[in-house]
C-alpha cells in the first residue's frame, strides 16, 4: 500500500515482494518509478506467488516501528470507502510527514530518542501557551449533581461493549472540561489511552495546559499541524508505542495510532473545523463515532450548541445525551439585549454609526468599573472594499469573484481568497480621482473607532491578521487573561472557548448576513457562534448576574434571536429541524457534492453534465437525485472557476452504493475532459 492517490489514476495497492514474511501493518520503503516511497503492508492481501510477473522487491523494513493495528487499518479502510478515496492515500495521510520521508536507520533513532522520558509538566506538551493561573485548577473540584449523572453515563458505556455515543450537552461554563477530565481519570487508571479532540488547538491553549496539570505524571501530547515535523513524529510515536496516555489534537489526530485506546472525547462537536476540506474530506467527528464503535470505547461528543446531525441522533435515540443545564457556582448567562438599527436616527449622506448610542455607553460604564468586554465582528481588515465616487470603480480581485478588502495598517489592498497584495492606489486606477473612499467595516476600523470614542479604554484586536505573527496569539490572549486588555475586538476567533474570567460584556456588532444565506447551515452556525459569544460573559459566578450581551441588528424579530435571547438552543434546533424535514434537507436527506474546477467554466460544468449522464446509466442510481451543476457561491478563486453538483438520498446507504459505483466512472471521465483541473467528491459536505 502506498500513497498513490486515487486521482492520479493508479491503484494504490501494489505488491512487492520480500525475503521476510511481513507482517501486516507493517511500515516499509518500496521502489515505485524512480522514487523509493513509504509503504504499508495491509492485510488479507493473500500472497500471489506464480502469477508470472516479476515483482520489485520491498527496499527495508522499518523495524523500529511495530506494525500498526488491524484496528486502525479498519478506520483507515472505512474512511476511504466512505469518502471514495483510495486506502494507500488515507493511510498515508494520516501518518506523520518524517514517517514517510526518513530511512529504516533515521527512524530507529527518533524512536530511541521518543522513548526516552520527557521532562514532566506541562512544558512537555507545548513550549508557549498562554496560560490562566487562576483558572488552572490542579486540583479536582466536587463535581456537580449533574456533572456525577453524566460521568457515571461514560462509566456505563465503558463497561458495555457497543454503547451508543454520548452528547455532553452543557451551556458554556457548565463544567463539560472537568467531565472529561475526570472521565479521562478512569480511563487512564484501567490502564487506557486518551484521545481529545478540539477544534483548533492554538485557540484554547487553556485546555492544553489543564488537561498537562492535572495529570502531571502522565504523558501527554499534543497532534496539531501547527507542530514541527519532528515534533509530529515524537508525538505519533510515542502514542503509537502507547507511552502516550493522553493525546490532545485537532481533526488529524482521529488517525492516532493508539493500541491501549479506552475514551474519545470530540470537544464543541458542532466546529466546522472537525471537516478536511482537502484530499479525503472526512469528518474527524464522524470518524470518532466509528472508531468508537470499531474499539468499543465510549465517545463523548461535547457542546453548547450541538450540530443538527448530533441533535437529531439524541432525540432519535441513537446518542445518548447528557444534560449540563447549570453554569457552574450558580453562575447564570448573559442577559441578551437587541439593539434594533432601523431606529438609528439617520442624517442623509451620513454613515451610521458602528455601535450604538446605548451600547457604547455600555462599554464605557463597564470599562470604567474595570470590566473586560468582547466585540465581536465577523470580517477582518478594515474595510471590505474600496470604491470611487466618481466613476464607480470597485477593488475587485483581477483572479477571483472577490473584492479586495483594504488593510489600513500596511495600506494594502489583499484577497482574502487567492492572497493577492499590493500597495493601495494614490487614486483611482479607472478615472484617477483622488477621493477614493472604503466602504463596510471590518475589525480594524471598528478597533480604530473604539479607540476614538473610548480615548481611556485598552483595546487589543484578535482576527487571522492580528494573530498572523509569532506568538502574536499568545500575546494577545495573556494580555486578556492578565486584565490588561479592557475590550477585546475580534473575529470568530474571539468567541471559541477561552475561559476569560472578567467579561461582563459582550457585543455582536453586525451579525445579520447569515440570517439570509443561500447556505442552508447558515442559520444554524450563526446560532452557534452567537451562543458561543455570549457565553463569554460571566463565566465568573461573582460578576455573572450582572453581565450583559447587546446584539446590533436590523432584524430583531428574527426567531434566532428569539431563542438566544432566552439561550435556548433546543428551541431554535426544534425549529431548524422542522424547517430541514419539510424541505428534505440533512439531518434528514443524505448529500455529496461533486466538484470540479477549471480555468474555464465550461469545462467544468461539461465535466459534471457528463457526470450526471452517466449516473443517469447506473442501476445504482436508484433513489439517489442529482442536481444540475452551480457555480460556487465564489465561483472563481485564483484564475479557477469552481463548480458543483449534488448528490442527495433519503438513504446514507444507498448514496454510498451509488457513489462507490459513480467513482471509478469519474475517473474514466475525467482522463477525458481536456482542461480539467481538478475534481473531488465531498461526502456530507458542510458547505453547499
Ligand atoms: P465548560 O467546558 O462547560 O465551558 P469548564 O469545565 O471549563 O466548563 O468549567 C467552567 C469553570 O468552572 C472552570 O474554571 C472549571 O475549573 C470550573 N469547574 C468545573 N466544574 C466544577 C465543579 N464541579 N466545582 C467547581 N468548579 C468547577
Ligand atoms: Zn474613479
Ligand atoms: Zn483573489
């Protein structure tokens, strides 16, 4: 088995043969063209001895490395069934980069080197995460009633052999953390491995370091790709030779090797980030539940907000859920108040304010008490595009569907889709006035104008740009940690998971665009997101009754925010899923897109059209639709035009047996269409 991707158009099973008998699982360096590449040996590939054909031998064996799992050869073997990619490529993608790269002789000695004892503590883990002394307990607190009802359920499933998956379904700061922690405890004294999965890693350092002071005399690792390869390696290594106890990653980490595995845990379940959106599109959440069931181990999925899939699995009965209803020490939610703008006084010619009369005299009040606040703005740099009064000129990106958003602190103009930058022009490339002027706000300028009306307060600004430098992130968050930050301005970025201890108050300055998306999860992410947002606030019991989250909207009758105003997320899940059953959408309809790209968008659409042709031939077809091809909402990235095609059934079943008989045909085609750049099947997209 190599990494021969499906693509390519080469099977990825290749036989070779070899003096020693191999076991299966088995890591080895094979001769493939020129190249000498890293192999696995799988298994129930029966010898073939007189087929007349002289093989290549296997160039040597890894013997350092005991050959991985029949186990983990299963996740691999369903995941490329399910996501129509080929086993060599998934098994290899899911392998350490060194692992593939370094000879027999170079990984005997990265194993030596792994195996020796590593310093103790949480510097083993990671070298500069931001830490929150006062919300790193070392010490087990008494759990709650309902945090004792929820372990002893994981303690339940752990003694069964095909337990149903389990939704810690807990408000933000209802203790979800200290259940896994906890849970984690058990697993590691019967004597099992720990795999944690989060969304994005550098986000929540916290965690990183809560979980390494906890479990101080344990090993534990981080798997993100944000480590060196080297470090990858390590940390693949020493969970493979289960001397990892606990290993803590991001979506990548579902592939751990772990022989001793006794708990996953998927932490905020609903991330998007869970989705590869590239080569085998896989759902790291999704795979959890299989390798679960695959090991009988329990798997605990936690959220606030969980995703309508998930959702719907517990009311169907299929996960089992476990309420967290309390914040912890009494500790309540946010009061949501709704700034309504249609009722901003409007002068002609002038633009509206970015905040609101009330709210800004909210941020001021809660500055002066010496109160943390959190504005949150989903678009980054400072405007999203720049115009010419004059002549109507736009910045446009001259590759992509796109505008160029301007960036005033380097005054460049950037696509934030192909990555193109340059200076900002003096005037107007089309007629050369000298006015030209942004429209819109992103977080810079809204930073910009805080600044302005609030002359006494410290603000820090949290978006991919503000965190693009090293340590930048850390900077930014321990800053906020230690109170030297009173408002925080940011993205998304702002909203995920940290523990700040002292906001009391939390803006969502403009979060209509979702409300009217022509993306059918668009509503239920922006529910999410906001519910995330607000669950910022408060998280100190002391301050808790007196936090506040103001949201500016133009639609404040809209039913999302109904239910965020009572932080009911059953409510609004209720409602999205009646809406989802009545149009035949997921949970209750099975999708896979088909993408194809090239330079010229007919090539791309003629590509799916034949596609659909000949789904059209194929008996099984049968009870599957397939839509006419669409451009993508951003159809053209880079010089790229992107098209796309659904699939859609009633049943998950039979859409796998369709696209498992629609593949190979694609391939077919596409060694025909002249043009084509490239094509991928998305199995559960979540994006449409
Ligand atoms: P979540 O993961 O749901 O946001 P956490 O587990 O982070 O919640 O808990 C929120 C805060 O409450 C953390 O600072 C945590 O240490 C603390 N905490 C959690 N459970 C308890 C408990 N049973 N008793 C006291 N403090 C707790
Ligand atoms: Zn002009
Ligand atoms: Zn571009």
């Amino acid at each position: 088995m190599i990494d021969a991707p499906q693509h390519a158009g080469l099977a990825s099973v290749l036989d070779y043969s070899s003096e020693q008998s191999l076991e299966p699982g088995a890591l080895v360096r094979v001769p493939l063209g020129r190249r000498e590449v890293a192999g696995i040996v799988w298994r129930g590939l029966a010898a073939r001895r007189d087929s007349g054909v002289t093989l290549r031998g296997v160039t040597e064996v890894l013997e350092a490395i005991t050959p991985l799992g029949p186990r983990w050869m299963a996740l691999v073997e369903f995941a490329a069934s399910y996501y129509q990619r080929a086993i060599g490529e998934v098994a290899l993608a899911a392998l350490p980069a060194e692992l593939r790269r370094l000879s027999a002789a170079q990984l005997a000695a990265r194993v030596r080197r792994a195996q020796r004892a590593p310093e103790s503590g949480p510097k083993a883990v990671a070298p500069d995460i931001a830490l929150a002394p006062e919300a790193v307990a070392t010490v087990r607190p008494l759990l709650t009633d309902e945090q004792t009802r929820a372990l002893a359920a994981i303690d339940e499933a752990a003694q069964q052999p095909h337990a149903a998956p389990l939704l810690l379904h807990g408000v933000t700061g209802s203790g979800k953390t200290e259940v896994y922690l906890q849970a984690s405890e058990r697993a590691l004294a019967r004597g099992r491995q720990v795999l944690m999965l989060v969304p994005e890693i550098n986000l929540t350092p916290q965690l990183l370091a809560r979980v390494a002071q906890r479990f101080p005399a344990r090993r534990v690792v981080a798997m993100h790709s944000a480590l060196t390869p080297a470090q990858r390696l390590q940390s693949w290594l020493v969970a493979h030779a289960g001397m990892a106890d606990i290993v803590l990653g991001t979506r990548l980490a579902v592939f751990a090797s772990l022989p001793r595995l006794g708990l996953v845990v998927v932490d905020e379940e609903h991330d998007a980030s869970y989705k590869q959106q590239e080569g085998a599109r896989y759902s790291a959440r999704d795979l959890a539940i299989y390798r679960g069931h695959l090991e009988h181990v329990p798997v605990v999925l936690g959220s606030a907000t969980p995703s309508l899939e998930t959702w719907q699995h517990a009311r169907s009965g299929r996960y089992r859920r476990l309420a967290l209803d309390q914040r912890i020490a009494g500790a309540t939610l946010p009061r949501v108040q709704l700034f309504d703008m249609g009722t901003l006084p409007r002068a002609p010619g002038q633009a509206l304010p970015a905040l609101a009369p009330p709210v800004l005299d909210a941020l001021r009040e809660r500055v002066a008490a010496g109160q943390q606040c959190l504005v949150f703005l989903n678009r980054r740099g400072y405007a999203p595009v720049l115009h010419c009064p004059d002549c109507g000129w736009k910045s446009d990106c001259p590759h992509c569907s796109a505008w160029r958003v301007f960036h005033k602190f380097d005054r460049t103009l950037r696509c934030h889709h192909c990555g193109l930058s340059e200076p900002v022009p003096r005037a107007c490339p089309s007629c050369g006035n000298l006015d030209i002027q942004p429209i819109g706000r992103g977080t810079e300028k809204l930073a910009e104008q805080l600044a302005a009306e609030l002359p006494q307060a410290r603000i820090a600004r949290l978006d991919a740009d503000a965190a693009r430098g090293r340590g930048a992130l850390e900077q930014t968050l321990g800053a906020m940690h230690a109170g030297e930050v009173d408002i925080l301005v940011g993205t998304q970025m702002v909203t995920k998971g940290h523990d700040f201890r002292r906001i009391t108050l939390v803006v969502a300055v403009n979060p209509d665009s979702a409300l009217f998306s022509s993306d059918f999860r668009a509503g239920e992410r922006q529910f999410a997101l906001l519910m995330q947002a607000a669950g910022r606030a408060g998280r100190d019991a002391a301050q808790a009754s007196n936090s506040r989250m103001w949201v500016q909207t133009w639609h404040p009758q809209h039913a999302l925010f109904a239910a965020l105003r009572r932080h009911d997320y059953a409510l609004f899940a209720e409602r999205l899923l009646g809406e989802r059953q009545a149009a035949g959408l997921p949970p209750f309809a099975h999708l896979a897109l088909l993408r194809a790209d090239a330079r010229d968008a007919a090539i791309a659409g003629r590509f799916l059209r034949e596609a659909a042709t000949l789904a059209a031939t194929l008996q099984e077809a049968d009870g599957v639709i397939v839509y006419p091809p669409v451009p993508l909402p951003i159809a053209r990235v880079a010089d790229v035009e992107r098209m796309q095609m659904v699939a859609e059934s009633a049943s998950r079943a039979r859409l796998q047996r369709f696209l498992a008989a629609w593949t190979p045909h694609l391939q077919a085609l596409r060694a025909q269409s002249k043009g084509l750049a490239r094509w991928a099947i998305d199995v559960d997209p979540l994006a449409i």
